[in-house]
C-alpha cells in the first residue's frame, strides 16, 4: 500500500476499443491528480482544461450547451481503496462522484508500476455504447 501513497499527475488518459480503436474522451491535453493517503483514502479528478467558460460567473446559471460541456470534460470521485497484490488490482470503494452510477461501486483497476509512473487499467466498461478498456498513466508529483 505503501508505493501508492502520495500525490501523482495524470500524464494520459484514454480508452482502448475491442478493436483496437483508441478513444480520448476528453483530448490530449487532459489534466488531473490522484491522491492515495497513508490512511486508505483515495481521491482522484480529471478535467479537460480547454472546457468552454461559463458567460455568467454563476455556476448555477449555466446554459443547457455549457452544463453539458462541462459535465463531459470532468470527472471525479473519493473513497477508501485496498490493494489486492495477489491479483495485481487496487480496489477504489467510491463513497461519492461526479458519475452518481459509481457512488458506492468497488471500482477494480490493474495496476503497474514503471519507474515513477503508476498505470492503472479498468477493467472493460461502457462507452459511448461500446466497451473499452481504461489506461490512466500517472507520474508521481
């Protein structure tokens, strides 16, 4: 558990089609943290920076296209996570998210280190009506 604790800085994050199709949701400059504390918390957000600004400085007074901009160019969520070494995984229990779907999933990743990059892999998951494999490279901060 020891090796995941710290802060770390997403360096890619994109979704492998079955055939082979490589899909980044949110482009090539995506931004986000993941934070892994001592105590077994976890907490991780990603953010498409090129996201339209809102015209009003009122969050709640967005318009339809900028709610919806804005809600695809993010995601985050925090929980508790367990390291499973024996199967290589780290399980995230998400107690709350941006997707209410995840709120109270166990969310397993693959994991692998190299160096002083974490990579974590999800297991196949809906997308856009296909499945897709998740790869979210991370260095440490």
């Amino acid at each position: 558990m020891e090796r995941f604790c710290g802060v770390w800085r997403l360096i890619s994050y994109e979704f492998r089609l079955a055939d082979g199709i490589l899909v980044r949701p949110m482009g090539q400059g995506v931004r986000g943290l993941l934070m892994y504390e001592r105590t077994g918390y976890v907490m991780l957000q990603v953010v498409d920076p090129e996201r339209p600004r809102f015209q009003s400085d009122d969050w709640l007074r967005g318009t339809v296209d900028e709610i919806r901009a804005a809600w695809e160019g993010v995601f985050a969520y925090y929980g508790t996570f367990e390291v499973d070494e024996r199967r290589q995984m780290i399980i995230h229990h998400i107690q709350g998210a941006t997707f209410p779907n995840w709120i109270g999933a166990a969310r397993e990743l693959f994991f692998e280190f190299a160096d002083n990059r974490l990579t974590l892999m999800t297991l196949p998951m809906p997308l856009a009506g296909e499945h897709a494999v998740g790869y979210l490279t991370w260095e440490r901060a």
